[in-house]
C-alpha cells in the first residue's frame, strides 16, 4: 500500500499497529508435551494407516463378492455394492480426518497478521511468499516426520487403487477373448471357415447364382439363429446383440472385371461377389448407402466413402482405414460361406489394434 501526495510523490506504507487486538496466544498441549506430539503423530498414522487397511479390503472385495450376489444386506443392496461402498468411503474418511488432525494438533498454530498490497506483487514480496512457503513446509513436520509422510503417501496411493480397479468393469480389454467361437473380444467375431451367410431378419442362407450384379444384402453369420440338441438357441440374449452387431456384413455382386483385388486378396470373391463388414472404421455407424455405378458405399454419419471395388479403400470422409473384408466361398451346395473370420479388428479403430 502507499501513499501519493499532490506533487505525486510516494511515500511508504505505514506499518501496523503494535497491537491489533488479538488475545493472547494460547499454546496447544502438542506444542509444549514431547508425549503429546508423539502421541498425535501415531494418531494421525493410525488413521493413514486404517485407510490403507479399508483400501486393501476392497480390492478383496472386489474379487470376493460377485455383481448380484443373493446375499442381501439392509435394503435388499447386494454385498458388492455394500463392500466396496463402505470401504471406499471409510478410506476416504480416514485420510480426511488424518490430515485435519496433522493439521490441528502438529502443524503451526500462530496467528498472522499482513497489510493489504497490490495485486502485482513485487520480486521481494514474491521472494516472501516462498520464504513463507517454505516455513510451512517445515512447521508441517513432512521433512522431519517421515511415519506421517510416508503413511500418507501410502493411503493416499491405496485409496487411488480403487477407482483405477474399477475401470475393469467398463468392458473387456483388447486382447482379453473369453470365447473365440462365440465372437467375444475386440479382435474376433462370429464369423469363422464354413460359416454360412444368411440374410439378415429372415436368416435365410443364399445362393451365391441368385445375386445379380449391382444387388446390395445384409447378412448375419448362420450361428445367430442355430439350436442344439434340445431346440434351444445356441446363443440367445446379450451374446446375440454383441455377436450381431459386430458380425454384420454387406454383400455386394459386381462384374468380376471391376474388382482389383488387394494384395492375398485374389480369391476372397466368388464371381464378383464381395464380403465387407456393415460397420464404419470413423465411429461404428452402420452403413448401407451403395453407389451402383461407383461401387462406393457411403456411411449416413459423417459420409466417409469407401471403395468396395478396392478392398473397402477410403475415398472420402474422416474414416482412417480401409472397410474390413470377409473372405468368402462356396460350400458343396452352392451356398455362400465364410473362409475364416475377419482378419483385421471391425469397427472404429484403437489404439492396441494391428495398423494393416
């Protein structure tokens, strides 16, 4: 703060009252007892300590207590919600009232009393503030108190170990296959060598002689609508909708003459026929706007186009890489069925997915 007088001269700040009123300052037990110090940091590390303890329990939880377990707890909530609800919460808790009692029984317990300065703070107010900085750093006892800092580094970690488990839960990892045969996993789907190819909806298999060129179909692998023993669907309800949106094809017949077969492609079509995953590599729109005379298929989305022509190449639009395609044959009854499953990942890309 300073003063300017009518010829513009500044004059200094005036310095503050001797006394501006505050009581007497009243020391804390830690602050004149050894053994209340010490007593209060084991405290402190207690609380640190227990929140590493509920932070363990729920990782045990976790793995102990399935998702809709029948044992029921107050409220008909499920164990794993209780669990691991109650633990993540006490270790929070704990680390909470660890550092407000750091803070109430060892840290610096002084009163302060500063003027009021610009908001541009000088070099030498600046140089203060860190001086000040580094006076609470030790007043805080974090240097010399090495079972408080380490105690609270670890339950502060402990406690970060729980929302990081829980990111298991937002699906399955790339290369995590639980069931190949079924489709299950980023890098696999329904399709696999002889599977045949039906319609979509009426899942009805096709005959590679009733395409004419220029027809455009979507198909399903023939595994959607099978039945074991007992007349009952081999897979039914989630594992049909994953299984079903990631095996979605479009079959389109072209003059052979039109096809440049990409690179080990050469007999991937049969007469023209080709195979192409339903599913847009920009972010998984389903596409089926076919341009007869191009050979391109457009996506409604964000209108990248590519070129079924051309081993699914992109022509247009924001899709990084080219359409998946299925190689295709036919059985010994002249049915269309696959030669293997695709051998690129479908759908938008990721970062752990081969770049071919």
């Amino acid at each position: 703060m300073s003063i300017e007088t009518n010829h513009h001269e500044t004059l200094p700040a005036a310095e503050p009252i001797a006394d501006p009123g505050l009581p007497a300052h009243t020391w804390r037990p830690t602050d004149v007892d050894e053994r209340a110090e010490k007593r209060a940091e084991r405290q402190v590390a207690g609380f640190f300590i227990a929140s590493i303890v509920m932070a363990v329990l729920f990782i045990v939880s976790y793995f102990v207590f399935d998702i809709g377990d029948d044992w029921d707890t107050i409220g008909n909530m499920g164990a794993s919600n209780v669990a691991l609800g109650t633990t993540m919460g006490l270790s929070l808790l704990f680390i909470g009232i660890g550092i407000i009692h750091w803070a109430r029984k060892l840290m610096a317990d002084v009163e302060l009393v500063e003027m009021r300065h610009p908001i541009a703070s000088s070099d030498e107010d600046r140089a203060t503030a860190v001086a000040a900085l580094e006076v609470g750093i030790e007043e805080s006892g974090i240097a010399r108190r090495p079972l408080l800092r380490n105690t609270a580094l670890g339950a502060v970690g402990a406690f970060a170990l729980m929302p990081i488990l829980l990111l298991r839960d937002l699906g399955p990892l790339p290369k995590d296959v639980v069931d190949p045969e079924r489709g299950k996993g980023l890098e696999h789907t329904l399709w696999k060598k002889g599977e045949r190819i039906v319609r979509d909806v009426i899942g009805t298999p096709i005959l590679a002689s009733d395409l004419e060129v220029g027809d455009l179909m979507n198909c399903q692998p023939e595994i959607l609508l099978a039945t074991d023993e007992n007349g009952n669907h081999v897979l039914h309800g989630v594992d049909v909708q994953v299984g079903k949106s990631k095996a979605s094809l479009i079959l389109l017949r072209m003059e052979p003459d039109d096809i440049k077969h990409g690179k080990g492609r050469e007999n991937w079509t049969v007469d023209g026929i080709v195979a192409y995953s339903k599913i847009c590599t920009h972010v998984g729109c389903p596409i089926s706007l076919n341009e007869r005379t191009t050979h391109h298929l457009l996506c409604p989305c964000h209108q990248s186009t590519f070129d079924l022509a051309d081993s699914g190449r992109v022509v247009f639009g924001p899709a990084a890489r080219a359409l998946p395609q299925l190689p295709i044959a036919v059985d010994d009854e002249g049915y269309l069925v696959a030669q293997s499953d695709f051998t690129e990942p479908v759908g938008p890309s990721y970062w752990e997915r081969d770049s071919k």
